[in-house]
C-alpha cells in the first residue's frame, strides 16, 4: 500500500479524489447551481425593470411572479421530496432543466400579466426541481456519508450566481432585449444544465466505502431520531428555518433600502449591499476550513446567533458607515452559513434514508415566508417606518435564535 506522505501516494489521493462520485457530483452541480439561480430567482434583478418597462406593468406585477413562483415551490416541496428520494435526484433534476428551459420560453413569449404569473408559477415547480432543495438531496444520494462536506463545497459555487448572471444578463438585455435574454437564459439550462445532471449525477458511493474515506472524527455519528423524537425534531427545525426565512426573504429584496434609510446614500448602500455577497461566501470557506469539525447543531446555533445580532448592530450602533458595515458583514455571514445549515443539520438528525421528504417537509413553510415577506416588509415600511420593519426582523431573528437553542439543549438532553 502507498504511503500518502510520499509524491506517489499524494498523486494516486488526488486521483482517487478527482475520480469520486461526490466529487464529479460537486462539480456539476456547482455550475448548474450557479446557472440555475442565474436565470430564475435572480433574472429579475437586472431583467424586472426592462420587463416594467417594455409592458408598462407596474414593479408590483413584475417582482410578484417571483412572489407566485416560491408560493408554488412552497406547495409542491414534499411532493418533489419524495420524488427525489423515490425516482433519485438525477431524474428529477434533469427533467427540472428541462422544465426550466420551457418556463423561460413561456416567460418570453408572454403579453399579459395573467400569462405573465402563469409563467412563474410554472417556473416555481421547476425551481424546487433545480435549486439548493433538491441538489443537497441529490448530493446526499450521491455520497451518504460525505453529504455534509459535499453541501459546504457545492454552496461555495452558488454564491456566484447573481455575480456571473447580472452582468451577463444585463450586457444581453441592452444587446437584444429581455425577451431574447430570456430565451438564451433557456437554451443555456438544456444545452449545459441537462447534461452536467445526467453526468455529475450518474455514479453512487457506496455508503460504507465513502464512510471510511471521509475524513474528520472517527466517532460514529448519532443515530437518526426516529418516532416522536423525528417529529419534534422536524417541527423544530421548521420553525427555525421559518423564522429565519421572514428575515432573509426581506432582506433579499428591502437590503439596500434599509441602508439608505440608516442615512447611506443610495451609491454607498448599493455599494455596501454588495459586500453581503462576500461574506456569505467567507462564511463558507470559513466552515470548510475552520468549522469542519464543528457538530452540524453547533453550526447551526453559531450561524444563526449572527442573524439576530446584525439586527442588533444596526439598531444600536447609530447611522453611521461603520455600522451599516458591521450589519452587512455579519448578515452576509449568517445568510451564508445557514444554506448549509439548511441541509446538514437534517442530515445529521433524521439520516439518510428519506432525507429528500424531510428537506421537502422542511422547505415548505421556508418558501412560503421567504415570499410572503418582502411584500409584508413594504407594508410595515410604507406605515409605520423602517425603525418598525428593523424590529420586527429583529424580532424574527430571536425566534430562530432562541428555537435553535432550544432544539439543541432538547436533542443532547432527550432519552437515547
């Protein structure tokens, strides 16, 4: 046997690495990921103007077939679960890319705003068909053993996708307009989307092998919850998401608002904005390298504390730059962190077996406040204030604060 202290040993590492179903897994849903949420849940941050404008719909119609499209991810998310786990994330997946590329199509094609939500509710099915919901599932199904490690990874690539589809479509939109954009945005999900998850998701490890290979403690991993144990697990952590969702759905639309209301100018709170992207990232290199060996329940408390105390931050620490600064960083921080959360901390409680139904379970109540709150946030404003609107997010945050602590000191003190 090769010793891996020596170049030969190194070199039959690196092969065995670059050769491993989780790894070619990885790889193929990082670009698809990226594609994916390109040219569906962030087509309309450079598209939903151009589109206003072309039609003269108002921005309420536009920005709420995105509102529609999560609605209806929320409703069919167990659904799809269970079809993932019953048919295997790489059918579903691939059949999603072509939905997608069709739902772009109709999106182009249409002329009135019935036809226009129709589009986006169509879109929403395949979304929950594409995005982080069903890849985690799908990695998971790849290499049981590794799913943690493989989430971490394939996050990594996700948070690239606003800042490789904006530009691209914005260059493409002045070029030829947001109709074409739309329809190129399709042919890209057929002609590089389809086949990359027919590819990267062909081949399974078996799950004892990749046990071995993982790396990390050597202790074995608690039992799945099972019985009631399972149930109470799942609404805990439903609630926890749930909360969460109130304020990284508002944010996701009013961030830049809120910190031209903290009294930034409109081009530094867009500049500021943009850093979140950054540290959403960071936090996720940081949990690769630093935060591996941390317990998926414990980075759940660590990502989820930030949540409540940007708020915290921000409402305390005066207008000033440094501030809305420290808000950015540590929001993005959080935001970033718990995507993977999302999807270890399911593993690490309920296991493997079924875990396409759970995250489906799970993403239910997630979808349906990430799109009810930016409309709720805008009436909170309009009313009574931004002031207002930071304490309810404040609000929401400590109720996943205070949710994750109390299903953390449940699971390690509940009957074995």
């Amino acid at each position: 046997m090769q010793d891996r202290s020596t170049p030969a040993g190194t070199a039959s590492g690196w092969r065995t690495l670059v050769r491993a179903p989780v790894t070619r897994a990885v790889v193929a849903l990082g670009f698809t990921q990226i594609i994916a949420w390109g040219t569906t849940l962030y087509a309309l941050g450079v598209l939903g103007k151009p589109i206003a404008a072309d039609t003269g719909w108002s921005q309420g119609v536009v920005f709420g077939g995105l509102t529609i499209a999560l609605l209806v991810s929320s409703a069919v998310s167990t659904a799809i679960g269970r079809m993932i786990d019953r048919r295997g994330g790489r059918a579903v997946m691939a059949a999603g890319s072509v939905l997608v590329a069709a739902g772009l199509v109709l999106l182009s094609q249409v002329t009135h705003p019935y036809a226009y939500w129709a589009a986006w509710a169509f879109l929403g099915l395949a979304m929950r068909m594409n995005l982080y919901d069903a890849a985690f599932a799908a990695l998971v199904q790849v290499a049981p053993a590794r799913g943690r490690r493989a989430i971490s990874y394939l996050t990594l690539f996700g948070g690239f996708a606003s800042s490789a589809f904006w530009p691209i479509g914005h260059a493409l939109d002045a070029a030829y307009g947001w109709r074409a954009t739309l329809l190129v945005f399709a042919a890209i999900n057929l002609a590089v989307c389809l086949p990359l998850h027919w590819w990267g998701l062909a081949r399974r490890e078996p799950e004892r092998g990749a046990a071995a290979a993982a790396p990390g403690p050597s202790a074995p991993a608690p039992a799945p919850l099972q019985g009631a144990a399972r149930t109470v697990g799942i609404a805990l952590f439903a609630l926890i998401g749930a909360a969460s969702a109130v304020v990284f759905g508002a944010m996701a639309v009013h961030l830049v608002p809120l910190l031209e209301a903290s009294g930034l100018a409109l081009g530094t709170a867009v500049f500021l904005a943009s850093l979140k992207g950054f540290a959403q990232v960071a936090g996720r290199v940081w949990e690769i390298v630093l935060g591996k060996n941390l317990a998926p329940v414990d980075l759940g408390r660590i990502s989820i504390a930030f949540l409540p105390l940007s708020f915290l931050v921000l409402m305390l620490g005066g207008a000033s730059l440094w501030t809305a600064l420290a808000f950015t960083l540590l929001f993005g921080v959080s935001n970033g962190l718990v995507t993977i959360v999302r999807g270890a901390v399911p593993l690490a409680l309920f296991g493997a077996k079924g875990y396409g139904e759970v995250l489906g379970i799970l993403a239910t109540p997630y979808l349906l406040l990430a799109a009810l709150s930016p409309a709720a946030f805008a009436v909170v404003v309009e009313h009574w204030g931004y002031g207002v609107g930071e304490a309810i997010m404040l609000g929401a945050g400590l109720v996943s604060f205070l949710s994750m602590e109390a299903m953390a000191h449940w699971y390690r003190r509940r009957p074995r």
